[in-house]
C-alpha cells in the first residue's frame, strides 16, 4: 500500500531491524516505546483495521497470537506483559495497517 509506513518497513525501504520474520509477520521495536519493552507485531499483507477481518486476515492474527507468547518468552517476560490492538480513532490508532503491541520489562499501569 502506497504511503504506509508499516508496507514500507515491510518491503525495507525504511530500515527497520527485526526482532524476529516469517513468510507472515515481522516484529519490529517499536520507536516510541511506552515501556521499557515495547515491539509491534506487523502482518506483512497491508489491511488497515481489525473490523477488517476475514478469515485470511483472522488466520495472520491468529498466527500473530501464536507467535507473541514465544516471543516474549524469549524476551524473559515470563511475568507477563501486555498485548495492544487499537482500533480507530477513539481507540487511538495512529498507523493505520494493522498491528499488534507486545508492551513489557516492567510492571505496566492500569488504564
Ligand atoms: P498505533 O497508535 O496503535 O497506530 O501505534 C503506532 C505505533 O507505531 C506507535 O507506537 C509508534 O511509536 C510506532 N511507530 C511509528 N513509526 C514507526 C517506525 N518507523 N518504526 C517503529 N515504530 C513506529
Ligand atoms: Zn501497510
């Protein structure tokens, strides 16, 4: 998608180092992280929102949710951590291709 700054990352037209890739989803620190660990799980096809699911997009979510445990696992998070997907405006989602937020390394505050 033209003007996507995730599709971008994605086709590495802007330098992004992974933490971790697949033939589905990349996983990128994030560059303005809100806790001490803080990475976006990015699906590499582009749909903007998670009202957009169909069953193609919903089995690269699921794989994101398969994938996000191991990760953290290899993070040392094993005292947990926080899993965002914001939704819209109200939801304050600011990069509009879908993406997941792994947030963690400290206890996070309530909302
Ligand atoms: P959201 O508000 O859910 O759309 O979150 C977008 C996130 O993308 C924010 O936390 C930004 O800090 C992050 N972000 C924006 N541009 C980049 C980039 N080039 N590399 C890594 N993270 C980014
Ligand atoms: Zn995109």
């Amino acid at each position: 998608m033209e003007n996507c700054i995730f599709c971008k990352i994605v086709a590495g037209e802007i330098p992004s180092p992974r933490l971790y890739e697949d033939d589905k989803i990349i996983v990128i620190k994030d560059i303005e992280p809100k806790a001490k660990l803080h990475y976006l799980c990015i699906p590499k096809v582009h749909f903007a929102y998670l009202s957009e699911m169909d069953e193609a997009r919903a089995e690269i979510v699921k794989h994101c949710f398969q994938t996000i445990p191991k990760i953290a696992k290899d993070l040392g998070l094993e005292d947990g951590y926080r899993v965002i997907i914001n939704q819209g405006v109200n939801g304050g989602q600011a990069v509009l291709h879908l993406h997941i937020h792994l947030l963690g390394g400290e206890v996070l505050g309530g909302f």
